[in-house]
C-alpha cells in the first residue's frame, strides 16, 4: 500500500510539473520571446509583429506568414519579406540562396532581404552578395553597388524578371522597438511597394509548420515540457 501511495503521489507530482511546464510553454509563447528574433510572432522588443499587425489593418492588405519551405512558394504579385537573415552570406550556399529568391521575385513578387547585425563571435561573410548581386558591404552599410537603385543608403532595390528585390542593410528598421519609436513610416511604404499581399517568410528564422507541439517545444529547447507531454 506504501508503495501504491509512493507511486500515485510521484504520478500526481510528475503531472503537476507537467502541467507547469506546459502554462510556462503557453504563458512563452503568447509573449512571443521565445521566438527568434525578427520574428513577426515575437512581441517584445526584438520581434516585428507590431508591423506585421500594423500591415494586416490597413484596407485591402492581405498579410500572412509562410511556414512552409522557401522553395514552395507559389505567390505572384506579393510581397515577401524575409526579416534578420544572416549577415554571413558566404559563397557557394549563399549564392544559391539568393538565386532562389531571384526565382521568387521573377515571378512578380517584391522580395525584401532584410539582414540583421553581426552577432558577438559571428563573422560578417557577404561574399555571395558581391557575386550573385555585385554588391559590397562595408561595417553594416553598402560601399558599392552595380545595378541598384538607391531607396536610402540602408536600401536598394533591382528588377528581377516581373518582379524586384529590395535588400536591407539593417533589419532593425521593422522590429516593435523601431516602430514605437515612430520608425520610418515614409521608407516603409516605399520598401513595400504597390502589392496587397504580404507574405513574413518565417521558414528563414527556423520556424516551419510541424503539426506537433513536441517538435516545437525541442526547436526552442524547451526539454523539460518535451518530457511533461511525452508522459
């Protein structure tokens, strides 16, 4: 019987804990910090859903997120904003990278590439911007650039077959803080050009559609919740 009640008392234990953890999981995840950062799901300071939200209630905007691979995007006449991609665009991968997203805009989108800062310990490798798009970069600025045209010294824009590429030099520009501090309402409107539609890419953050909690939890390490859901 002591056993019994040692069992029944650590099962009960084991799912309070559980449950804990899930309502910290929760509790994470509507604050949006658990997200990367430049996520249009992350809510504090980092994140940019405040433009993601602002977009969605203007007339006529349609906004959504895609969470499903780069590559299987069928949008036309949209605009995609991929916000805080890596700044350590190397060649080889990196050029493939952006030969895609010259694909995705041939189609009639507007793609927005919007890098982020150099982390501490990262290096700034942007050598396949300078041979797919001969465009150099120079301490988070653009030192040259063939082909572009200038929206702002942090933006440049060229045509890619029915569409454009817009590349950023500096996410920042889109994040909550950005925006509460009055932004650039005016270099916004100009980034986003004439579409309706917007697409937040959030594939490049690392965040894709998995249809299972656990899966999502492990993606951002949240173990201990892994573990209260598989029990």
């Amino acid at each position: 019987m002591k056993r019994a009640g040692a069992v029944l008392l650590a099962m009960l234990l084991l799912g309070g804990f559980g449950y804990g953890l899930l309502r910290l999981f929760q509790f994470r995840f509507s604050t949006g910090d658990a997200y990367p950062k430049y996520s249009s799901l992350r809510t504090d300071p980092a994140g940019a859903k405040v433009f993601f939200e602002s977009l969605a209630r203007l007339p006529g905007m349609r906004v959504a997120r895609n969470l499903m691979p780069l590559a299987g995007m069928t949008q036309t006449g949209s605009t995609v904003f991929l916000l805080g991609v890596a700044p350590n665009l190397s060649a080889g991968e990196g050029t493939l990278y952006l030969h895609s997203l010259e694909r995705l805009a041939a189609r009639g989108n507007r793609v927005v590439l919007a890098l982020r800062e150099v982390e501490e310990g990262e290096k700034a490798n942007v050598d396949a911007l300078q041979q797919a798009w001969g465009v150099r970069m120079e301490r988070g600025a653009f030192s040259s650039a063939t082909e572009w045209k200038s929206l702002d010294p942090r933006a440049l824009e060229r045509a890619f077959g029915k569409g454009t590429i817009v590349l950023m030099a500096d996410a920042s520009l889109f994040t909550n803080v950005s925006l509460a501090a009055g932004g650039d309402p005016e270099l916004l409107a100009r980034i986003i050009g004439p579409h309706r539609d917007i697409v937040f890419d959030e594939t490049h953050l690392g965040i894709a559609e998995s249809g299972s909690v656990v899966a999502l939890a492990r993606r951002f390490r949240l173990h201990g919740l892994e573990f209260g859901l598989a029990l």
